[in-house]
C-alpha cells in the first residue's frame, strides 16, 4: 500500500458525473465505483450514461459543430495547441493518475500523457495543411476536391491505454472541424474521458464540442446507430469489433476498427540474445501485455530456443510484480478478476494441450506473474487466440519459411518483428508477414504517433489512424465546381 491510496483519481466536480461538453451533470443511468486495480480502493465514481442520454449529448454535439466547422483554422489549431500545454502543465499529476487508474506502472503513465502532448502538437497542425487539390476541368470551371470534416465522430475506446487511445481520434477529429462523442471504458473513465475533457476546456474548446458518456454495451450501441453520427472510431477486441462493423454497415457508417490479433516476434539463429530476450520480455509482458500490439506469439529458430528460453525464465523469476504506482515494480496488475481469470484459463489450456510451463502461471490478487510456455503449437489457445496478458508463447521453427507460414498462420494482426543480425535476411521474412506494421531488429510494441495505426484481418478493416493517416480518417472528399454563370445544356 502507497502513500497515495486514500487520496481519489477522479475530481469532485467530475464524480458520477457525465461531460456534456460545457458542464458536468449526474448521470441518469447511475454511477458506479471506478477501482485502483493495485489496491482494490474506489478511486472515484463514474457515472454511466443510458442510452437516452447518448442520443442527447449526440444532438448537442451536431448543434455545436457547424460554427466549429467554420472556425478560422488557425483558431482552432491554437485550441489543441493549448490543450498540449494543460497536459504538459500538470504531466507528473497525470501521469500518475493514469498509472493508478489503469493498473500501470509510472513510466507507463508518464508515457501516455507525453504520447498526448505530441498527439495535440500533431493535431493542432493538421487545419493548417492544403485540404484538398485544384482538379483539371473545363475551361471557365473551377473544380476543387476538398475535404471536409464528416460532422459527429463517435469514439469508442478500451481500458488499456486509455488516454491515447481516445485522443488519437479525438485530437485530430476536433483540430478537423468535427465535433466528437466519446465512450471510454468504464473502468478507466478518469484516463480516457475526464482528463480530456478538462484539458480541452481549458484550451477553450467552445461548449457542446466534446461530450464525455462512459457507458455500457446499450450507450454505445445508441451511438453507433445514431443517423447524425457518420463516423464510428472504435478501438477494442475483435469480438466487439465485428458487432460495431456491422452495425455500422446497417447504418451506412464509415467505421474504424482499431483491433487485435496476433503479434509475431521472430528471433533468428544469429540473433544478439541477451538483446532479444530484453525485447522479448518488454514486448510480452510490458504493462501486463494488456498491449493491442504485445509479442504475443515469440517464433524462435531451434538452436537458439533453449538459450533465449534460460534467459527469459531468469527475467520472469526475477521481475518484480505489484503497485505499479510505487514505483518498485516491473509489472503492475491486471485490470480486474475477469480479464485476469480469462488469461488464467488460457494458460491452462494451454498446459493442458501439451505446452510446458516454464516460469510464472501464478498470480496474486490482480498481480500476474510473468509467464513463459515452451512448446506452443498452432491448436493451442496461447498459440490461436490473442493472451491479452503477461505472457511468453515460445514456438519453435527451422527455416526462415518455416517461420512465415507460422506467424502468417492467423486471421491478422497488427504488429510484426525480426530480431536477426543479418538486416537483409531478417528484412527478407519481415516482408513476408501478415501484419500492419513490421519491425526489423526490435519488439512489436510501437507506435509513435506519426506513423499509421493500424493492420488487417483481427487487427481491423484495413483503415489505419494516425499520421499521414488522419487527415482521410476524420474528413471525407467533397468535390466543388465553380463557374461565373450557368453553362448551356442540349434540353
Ligand atoms: P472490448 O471488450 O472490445 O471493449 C472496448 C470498448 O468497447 C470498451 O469501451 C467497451 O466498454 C466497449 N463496448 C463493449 N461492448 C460494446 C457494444 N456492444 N457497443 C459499443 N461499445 C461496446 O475490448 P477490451 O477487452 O476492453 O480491450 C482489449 C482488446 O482491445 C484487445 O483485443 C486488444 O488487442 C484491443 N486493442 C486494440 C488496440 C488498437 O489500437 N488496435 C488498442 C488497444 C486494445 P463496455 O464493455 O463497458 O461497454
């Protein structure tokens, strides 16, 4: 227990309350009790929209955005640009407030409030580029593509890293001209809504723009298939993923789908092994591996895979597990019993498959040990489905082709990496891999926030979010013609 047990995440003004972009009000569909993963303490309340409450807060948000819309663009990049300076302001506080709330250790918090700063920084620049292209046309006929914001983007965000998640849409949905509805996870509603909306109404993000609902399956459902929402940003598990997709077919939606999947990290046979196993064990169990883009799946070439297996055993029976807020700890809890009991059972399975336990698969309270399983074969559970926890997946291979058709052995995923001294050797199979974002000579967990997000299959539909990204996610193509009168027509 730290010093900062007693003392609650989230505001007294904000306190079972929802945002409706201007004013905090009590929630009709109740409240409940938002809890520390590490110490079991109720660290606030957040209060949980119904579905009336969603389709309010959606016309609230489509009567502000037209006159955002047509906001100088220059103004409104000052708005992110000030939303930038209210998080770097208050950093160390955020930053442990989002370590306590998602069961993250501080570097881990520290982490999400800095990825925000840049993501407002990004954003605020994104007004301030070309929006679209003079088209060859008649003479006499100005003909322009532009693009303009869609209006209302609904986002739908997850416990893990809560902060950027929402705010990868949306900073540059608002710096576009859209106004945005978010539902964060209810678990970390302080993360991935409050704090937002703090900070943007202190930037001067005029009233209605961003409204904050934490709510259940019902909430967002309500927006999903709200005909003034045309846009649906959502980030989570496959599972929902598909339910949101075809909804948002139904209702004739853009939709993103930010997803998961499997994450394939290779070390070949000339491989740097004390460097991989660091790699290995930060990809796999790095905030639990609670981690869209976690070294799930770790395909080793056999004369390699008893060394890298001692080395990662020595790490799992050493890393110290606990409060991350501490400060003394390599891996904080699991969010709650549930995601935790779901892993557990995945380990089992797995063991009960024919996979060796070979360190960790053992937990107390939320605190998971880290976990390694030697032995893993396509069939298993560890091997087919995403762990979503603390988790080594050793699956040995021979060949360099050997090792393609195992990774590429899934419907998808987003992340892929070769750990390999030979560059050309190891860029040879990263090419080959089924995946949205490759890495050559690290692990899979990155993102820096200019790069495009996203992969195929689980990982989501093909559409990715950030950098070049953002500008043809949050916008839609209007073409515009222009002529001084009107042109002679046969009839
Ligand atoms: P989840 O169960 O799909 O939940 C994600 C969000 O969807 C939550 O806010 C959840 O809140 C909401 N939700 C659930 N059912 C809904 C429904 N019927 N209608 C509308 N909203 C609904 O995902 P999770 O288990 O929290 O997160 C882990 C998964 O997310 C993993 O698969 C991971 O790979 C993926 N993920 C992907 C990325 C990425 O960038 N691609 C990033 C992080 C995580 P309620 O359940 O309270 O409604």
């Amino acid at each position: 227990m730290g010093a900062h047990d007693a003392l609650p995440v989230m505001p007294a003004h904000a306190n079972g309350q929802l945002y409706d972009g201007g004013r905090w009000r009590p929630a009709r569909g109740g409240s409940r009790a938002v809890i520390e993963p590490a110490t079991g303490a109720t660290i606030g309340q957040v209060g949980i929209a119904d579905a009336q409450e969603m389709t309010d807060a959606i016309a609230r948000a489509h009567a502000a955005q037209p006159a955002w819309a047509a906001t100088a663009p220059r103004d409104r990049a000052a708005v992110l640009l000030k939303a930038a300076q209210a998080l770097e302001a208050r950093f160390d506080e955020l930053s442990l407030a989002v370590a306590r709330e998602t069961g993250g250790i501080v570097p881990k918090g520290q982490h999400e409030v800095r990825e925000a700063i840049v993501l407002c920084r990004i954003a605020a620049g994104l007004p301030m580029q070309a929006q679209g292209q003079v088209l060859p046309s008649t003479p006499g006929r100005l003909s322009i593509a532009r693009r303009v914001p869609h209006g209302l983007v609904g986002v739908i965000s997850p416990f893990n890293f809560p902060l950027i998640l929402g705010l990868r849409t949306v900073a540059p949905a608002l710096a576009l001209g859209n106004a945005v509805v978010l539902k964060p996870d209810p678990r970390t509603p302080y993360s991935g809504g409050v704090l937002m909306a703090e900070v943007f109404e202190q930037a001067g993000l005029p009233a209605g723009l961003l409204q904050v609902l934490p709510g259940d399956g019902e909430a967002g459902e309500a927006l999903v298939t709200d005909p003034r929402v045309p846009m649906i940003a959502f980030t989570g598990s496959p599972g929902v993923g598909r339910r949101i997709g075809e909804l948002a077919g139904r209702h004739l939606k853009k939709v993103s789908l930010e997803l998961g999947g499997a994450n394939n990290l290779v070390v070949l046979d000339d491989a740097d092994l004390d460097a991989a196993a660091s790699a290995v064990a930060f990809g796999a169990w790095f905030h639990q591996g609670q981690i869209c883009m976690a070294s799930n799946r770790v395909l080793v070439q056999r004369p390699v895979l008893e060394a890298l297996k001692q080395r990662l055993v020595a790490k799992a029976t050493h890393l110290p597990v606990g409060d991350g807020a501490s400060g003394q700890v390599a891996l904080g809890p699991m969010i709650d019993a549930k995601q935790l009991g779901r892993f557990d059972q995945l380990v089992k399975d797995t063991v009960e498959a024919g996979a060796r336990l070979e360190a960790g698969g053992q937990h107390e309270g939320l605190c998971y040990r880290p976990t390694v399983l030697s032995g893993v074969k396509p069939g298993m559970r560890a091997f087919d489905e995403e762990p979503f926890g603390p988790l080594v997946n050793l699956v040995a291979f021979d060949s360099d082709d050997e090792a393609v058709a195992l990774a590429n052995n899934s419907q998808g995923g987003l992340a892929a990496a070769v750990i390999g001294r030979d560059v050309a050797r190891a860029m040879a199979i990263g090419e080959r891999l089924n995946a949205g974002m490759v890495h050559i000579n690290d692990q899979t967990v990155n993102d820096e926030c200019t790069n495009p997000f996203g992969g195929p299959g689980l990982g989501g539909n093909g559409s990715a979010v950030g950098g070049p990204a953002d500008i043809d996610e949050y916008t839609r193509w209007q073409w515009l013609t222009v002529q001084a009168g009107v042109r002679a027509f046969p009839f």
